[in-house]
C-alpha cells in the first residue's frame, strides 16, 4: 500500500506574520519506560549525540545554478521526556542521574507511580512538552536516534504532519527476531492492510515524529490501548486526513531486559484490529 505521501500533495508551509522571526523548531522526545535500567543511559546518550550533531546539506547556488552543496553541523533544539510507570528494577534512580548530567533542561523526568499504558504516557508526557513536534520511540535500544535527523528531513521537504518510521519499505528492516516473531509482525501487518487500508507501509511501529497538534488530537480519538495504539494512531490520521511520510529504519530487538510482547497482547491485538475494522 502506498503511503500518504504519494497520494496526497504537501501543504504549503505556514509563514510567520512580517516583522516577526521565525520560530526555531523543537524537538520533544517522550519516552516511556518500564525495566529499562540498563538500556536508559545508551538511549539517552544516543539521543544527545544525534540532536547535537546532525549533519544538513544546503545547495549553494548563484545565478540559479547550484555550485556545490554545503555540509554542515547543526545542533537540534530538543528535550527528552523520560515517563517512567514505576519500574522496580531503578529506571528512575538512573533517569535522576541522568537529569542531573545532560541538565534538567534537556532532561525531564515525569514519573507515574505504576502501569497505566502507552497512550496515558503520551498524555502525561505532553503536558510537559515544550517543542512544537513531539517524537516518540521505545526506549529499550530498538529504535536507533540515528534516524532522527532523516525523520527531520523528510518532514521538512513534505511539510508532513507525521513522519512514521517503516521496517517494510525501501531498506528498512528488522534484526534480531526469530522467524516466530517475524511471521507474527508481518502477518499483523498484512492482515491489517488488508481490512483498514491505512495507507501507510508499517502501522504496528512506533517510531514516529508528529506536529504536537496533530499528536494530540489523535490521542483525543483514540480508544485502544497496548499494541493497537499505535494502529489506530496511523488510521484516525487518514480519517482525518493528516499527511504521512516515511523514513524506513532498521529495528533492532533489544539487548537488554525482556520482551513485552506476549499471547495477551496479541490477543487483544486481534480484538483490537477488529473493533477498528467495524468502526472506521
């Protein structure tokens, strides 16, 4: 299924009224965590170096021709939104340290005494978002901030409401999985495309960058909660015809701590993507 990207012309960007300079985006990244003790700090450090040197190409041009293209440094405004469910093993022990290292500014530790979900992280978590896009990703080393600055980019060049990051597209992929889970991940994906048409090429992921606005009115629609969130995130998006980009990524399954995904969840996966089918 194509995305929304090849069906649906960018908007025109927004300009800023005369007189008044244009404001410097920020990135809020909400992370939610749970046992992430060990893989807390990697992430963290990732994000800062990511933020910190991304590397832009600009075309320099005279007379109308491009000359050469221009490479250069540029640091990303950003804050990492830490939402931890009152892990027992001492995520939020590490989380103090680490607000303490990169600064409270750049670091926000907002924890919640106990298990209350994804899409009540996401809540919890913006209402403490002062950035204008809001990025959300697991926190357990499967999402590289690597692809951050492509997520950036392509936002920019569509002027998208969303950029998801897809594992079935282009060269994304997936690594570390048994051939159990990858029949499991494709096979909720196919069946998916298949009753919802979403169009977008990976609706289970949940990497993606989103305008706050648009982030926020989608939890307002969204009623599911566990892994079909993230599903219905991507198909209240079409419904109200926000645009979709893609980024394809690399997943890579965790090093450290264990899996979440089990038979409940695919369970109330499959309850989950039938209530949809019967809804939308």
């Amino acid at each position: 299924m194509a995305s929304e990207e090849a069906s649906r012309s960018p908007r025109r960007s927004r300009r800023e009224p005369e007189g008044r300079a244009p404001r410097q985006d920020k990135y809020s990244v909400l992370l939610p965590t749970y046992n992430e003790r060990e893989n807390l700090p990697l992430i963290v450090w990732l994000l800062v170096k990511s933020f910190s040197e991304s590397i832009f190409q600009q075309h320099a041009e005279f007379g109308g021709e491009v000359l050469n293209d221009l490479y250069f440094i540029c640091g990303i405004n950003y804050e990492i939104i830490i939402i931890d469910d009152g892990s027992p093993d001492g995520t939020r022990d590490v989380a103090e340290q680490l607000e303490k290292i990169y600064g409270s500014d750049k670091i926000l530790l907002r924890p919640r005494e106990k298990k209350l979900g994804l899409g009540t992280a996401y809540i919890h978590g913006m209402k403490h978002a002062t950035g204008n896009y809001v990025i959300i990703m697991d926190a357990d080393l499967s999402h590289h901030p690597k692809f951050i600055p492509e997520f950036i980019r392509k936002q920019k060049e569509g002027n998208f409401d969303i950029v998801s990051g897809t594992r079935y597209k282009g060269n994304g992929g997936v690594y570390g999985w048994d051939l159990k889970r990858k029949i499991i991940s494709r096979g909720a994906n196919f069946i998916t495309q298949i009753l919802l048409r979403p169009g977008a090429s990976d609706l289970t992921g949940s990497f993606r960058l989103y305008r706050k606005e648009v982030l926020q009115k989608l939890i307002e629609k969204c009623v599911s909660k566990g892994y079909v969130f993230q599903m219905e995130m991507i198909v209240r998006a079409r419904q109200l015809n926000y645009t979709i980009g893609e980024v394809p990524i690399s997943f890579v399954d965790r090093v450290y701590g264990e899996s979440k995904l089990g038979g409940n969840e695919i369970v109330s996966f499959l309850k989950g993507l039938l209530t949809l089918f019967a809804t939308t």
